[in-house]
C-alpha cells in the first residue's frame, strides 16, 4: 500500500510516450497492477447547472459499489447529513438485499421496513422513520427481491406508494455492492450514479466491472457517473486511482465518468462506526467530514440532466419505462 501511488506513477510515466495501448491489456490494467496512459485527463467533475424540469421532483441518488465493504453505508448516511446542512430534505433508503446497514449505522431499529411495504401492509410515509440527525431514512428488507415477484397490479401499487417520496429533495439509495438486477436498475434509473472504491486493486477491478456492465447493459448517455475513492492516503492517491479509471471507462467504454471527490482514510469513521453514529456527528471536522462535505457542495453545484422523478425511476426499475 505505501509505495502504490509512486509505483503508479512509475507506470504511467513509462506508459506515456506509448502509443495506441492493446485494448485487452490496458483495459485489464485498471487495478493499477500494470498501467495505463491516463495524460490529459479531464477530471474536475465540475459541469454547468442544469435547469431542473419540474424543480419539486426529489434528485434520486444511488451509491454502488463492485466490492462489499467499500464504504458505501457510510458514504450515503454522512452525505445525507452534508445534504441536509445545506438545507435540503432528505431520505436514505436502504435497498440492500443483506444486513439492514443504514439502521445499524444509526443505531435505530425500526419496526417496519420496505418488506411490509411491499406486502402493503404499511405505506411508505408509515414506515419512513425521521432521525435525530435531520434525515429521514426508510429501512431495508432481506426480502427486498420480492419486488421482481409482484404481480402487474401490485407494482403499480408500490410504484405509487414510493412516488409519494417525491416531496424531498434528495433520495440517497444505498445499494448492496456488486452485480444484481435490482442494483443495476436503480442505478440506470437514478440521477445520479456514485460508483465508490477504495485505491485497493481489487475494489478497483470490481468497481470498474460494474461500470462496464452499467455501460454495456444500458443506454447510459442520459445517466451520469461519478466517481468516489474512499480510504485515500492522500489527494494524489486518489487522483491516480480516479484518473486511470475515468480514462479506461472512457476509452473503452465510450462512457463519461466524472471524478466526485474522495475521501481520507481516517480512524475516526470505524470509531463512529463502533458508536453507531455518523462521523459527521462524531466529529464534523475530521478528514472524513470535510471530505464529504466537499462531495457533496459539489454535487449540490451539479443537477442531474433532468429530473425523472422516483415514479419514472420505479417505472424504469420495473422494466416499463420508456426507452429504459
Ligand atoms: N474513510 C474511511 N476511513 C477509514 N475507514 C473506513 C472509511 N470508510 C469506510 N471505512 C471502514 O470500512 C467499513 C465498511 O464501511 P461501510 O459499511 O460504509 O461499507 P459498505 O460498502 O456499506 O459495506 P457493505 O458492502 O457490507 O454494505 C467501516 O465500518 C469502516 O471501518
Ligand atoms: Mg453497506
């Protein structure tokens, strides 16, 4: 781990004069175990304000990961809270299939959750629990893969319920990592996509495969990428991860990822972990808080191309959208 940045760019420095890499290998190369020309790139992440169309419909955002552990409950519950200072109204919703983790990570233990959603037994305004931080969040079932079960007019019931969402500002998903159908689909149909990873080769690897699969299983010129390295050493570190990541999605992908930020490697997050709060609660102004907060100001700086709503994104999600 100490030496990967040098070592990185030891690489790209002997990789740069190199013209016209063989595809297979540079694209393999994106765990920085071998390297890649990554000169010129672009990753400021910075894009112009987008008008809005309806401006009350919430800004949904996924946060997704290749490989587990990445940071991905961490990441949507503190930007929530980031989101929140700024003044907006927001939900998280926990749409992994596993462990219930945005409770566990607020040390909240809710009587329902989307299983009972789902099974109608509850509305989703009755199951929305609000926390003592601002933010409300809507718990995760195990049997959250039901949903793919109901029947047409069952759907429908549920695409209602969850529209009923829409008077927030922002829908923060935290999904389970990796490849299911109902991840993919959230993200195809969010906003925006956060991709995070951790400068680890193998989170790399994993990270970049679902982007692959994000853009060979979708038509994603309507859905925006972005990109998190989580437990970065330093701005550098993550630079060299983002850069050669952006760089090989572009060239190979023919996709647009846009460099969100990063955030410090900092012991005060498993701390808050282990007290079953938000590090931006523990302690707003460690390196983990600000990075955030840095995430996040630049996020609130870019709109989504459009906003489609939760109704639209369900729609999508359930495969009856238009041109999804
Ligand atoms: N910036 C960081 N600095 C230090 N440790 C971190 C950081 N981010 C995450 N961690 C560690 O990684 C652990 C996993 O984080 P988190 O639960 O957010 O990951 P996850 O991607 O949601 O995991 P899962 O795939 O299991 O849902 C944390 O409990 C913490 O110990
Ligand atoms: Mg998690």
């Amino acid at each position: 781990m100490e030496d990967q940045a040098e070592k990185l760019r030891e690489i790209m420095r002997q990789k740069k004069n190199v013209p016209g890499d063989a595809p297979g290998d540079a694209e393999s190369d994106v765990s920085g175990d071998a390297g890649s020309d990554t000169s010129g790139a672009d990753i400021s992440g910075e894009k112009p304000i987008r008008a809005r169309n309806g401006g009350s419909k919430a800004r949904i955002i996924t946060v997704t990961s290749g490989k587990g552990g990445v940071g991905k409950t961490n990441l949507s519950v503190n930007m929530a809270l980031a989101f929140a200072r700024l003044g907006k109204k927001v939900v998280v919703m926990d749409a992994d299939l596993g462990l219930a983790n945005v409770n566990v990570m607020l040390n909240m233990i809710p009587k329902y959750n989307l299983y009972h959603v789902i099974k109608k037994q509850k509305t989703i305004k009755e199951i929305l629990v609000e926390t003592e931080y601002g933010i409300s969040i809507v718990a995760g079932a195990s049997g959250f893969s039901q949903i793919a079960n109901m029947g047409e007019e069952e759907r429908q019931d549920f695409i209602n319920e969850l529209d009923t969402l829409s008077n927030v500002d922002i829908i923060i998903i935290d999904t389970s990592a990796g490849v299911s159908s109902n991840v993919l689909d959230f993200i195809a149909a969010a906003d925006d996509a956060v991709i995070i990873t951790t400068p680890e080769p193998t989170a790399i690897t994993d990270a970049y495969g679902i982007i692959k699969i994000i853009a060979t299983e979708y038509d994603t010129l309507d859905m925006s990428l972005k990109l998190v390295v989580n437990r970065a050493k330093s701005a550098a570190d993550a630079k060299n991860v983002a850069d050669r990541m952006i760089n090989i999605a572009g060239q190979f992908l023919n996709l647009k990822v846009d460099y969100l930020g990063f955030i410090y490697d900092d012991p005060a997050v498993p701390q808050a972990v282990l007290r079953q709060k938000p590090f931006m609660v523990v302690d707003p102004r460690c390196k983990a808080s600000i990075s955030v907060q840095h995430i996040v100001e630049r996020m609130d700086r870019t709109r989504p191309r459009e906003s489609r709503g939760f109704g639209a994104m369900l729609r999508k999600f359930f495969g009856r959208g238009e041109g999804a």
